[in-house]
C-alpha cells in the first residue's frame, strides 16, 4: 500500500519495521494478531502521539531559563556595542 502525501493512513493493522543495523531494511504491514504480511510499503509517515515532548512544568521551567540566558546575552552584547 503506497500512500501519496496527502493520504493519511488510519490502520487496524500494525506497521513492522525491519532493521539492520542502523538502517531500515523493510516496512511492512502485518496483522497484529496473527502477523501474516499483509502489504511491502515503501515509506509510511509515522506522527507522534502528541506535540509536546516535554510536560508543562518541564517547558514552563525552561522558558524560565530561556529568558533568564537571552538577558545574560543581551547585557553581554549590548556592552560590546554588537546589538
């Protein structure tokens, strides 16, 4: 099943993706229950669960940190007459 950028794949199937060593050898669609290969797939866009790696705390805690750095910076290259 080759899908075009566009198309979404929404499966009940599961997507098995072969190694060998650090690269991919083969990406198949396979029956979760059984694993009978269903399909050989060429590519298949694989998306996060959710945007966020971190959790609120851990990204409120660095912006925090962030700003505090870019204030350091700019004290930094304002005295050296470079902003």
């Amino acid at each position: 099943m080759l899908l075009k950028s566009s198309q979404l794949l929404v499966v009940k199937n599961s997507v098995r993706i072969e190694m060998f060593g650090d690269e991919i050898d083969r990406i198949r669609e396979i029956n979760p229950l059984t694993g009978e290969v269903l399909s050989e797939l060429e590519h298949i866009a694989i998306y996060p669960a959710s945007h966020f790696v971190a959790g609120d705390e851990k990204t409120k805690e660095a912006i925090k940190r962030i700003r505090a750095e870019l204030e350091e910076r700019l004290k930094v290259l304002n005295m050296e007459n470079k902003l």
